[in-house]
C-alpha cells in the first residue's frame, strides 16, 4: 500500500513540474490593461494590434496595443464607435 502511495506522490510532482514547464515565459511581461483618458499624453512608437470598428455598431470599449519609445509594450483600452452600422 505505501509503494502505491509513493508512486501516486511521484507522478503528481512529475506532471506539475511539466505543467509549470508549459506556462510561457512572458506571462509575467504581460503588459497591464490601461484605461484611457482624454487627458492622457501617449507615446506611440508602433501600433501593434488595434480593434477593426467596422465590425459592430455603436459605442464599445475596445483594446490596442502599442509599443512606445522605450520599447514597451502596452494595452490601453478605450471607447469608440463602432461604424458598421447600417442606416436603411
């Protein structure tokens, strides 16, 4: 019965150390969710994604990420208005 237990203990630190093996490297760089406000001063070296608005219609928060001066990268998230709206 113990040998039972031994083994059972050494395959559940096996497959968390291969688990822990698989979280990216980068999870801890990810860049913060930052919240826009007209008074905010961006620095933006290089748009990386950003939303394509023509997709919805009306006012929705949507996120782009962008690289600044110093090569960092950030999420801001912002309203916009979405022009896929059809007027018929």
């Amino acid at each position: 019965m113990k040998m039972k237990g031994l083994i059972v203990a050494a395959l559940v630190l096996a497959s968390s150390s291969v688990l822990a093996d698989q979280i990216p490297s980068d999870a801890a760089s990810t860049p913060v969710v930052e919240h826009y406000t007209y008074s905010d001063h961006l620095d933006i070296k290089r748009v990386i994604d950003s939303p394509d608005i023509t997709s919805f219609c009306g006012v929705r928060p949507v996120r782009m990420t962008y690289e600044d001066h110093n090569d960092k990268v950030h999420v801001m998230e912002y309203q916009v208005s979405g022009s896929g709206c059809n007027d018929n």
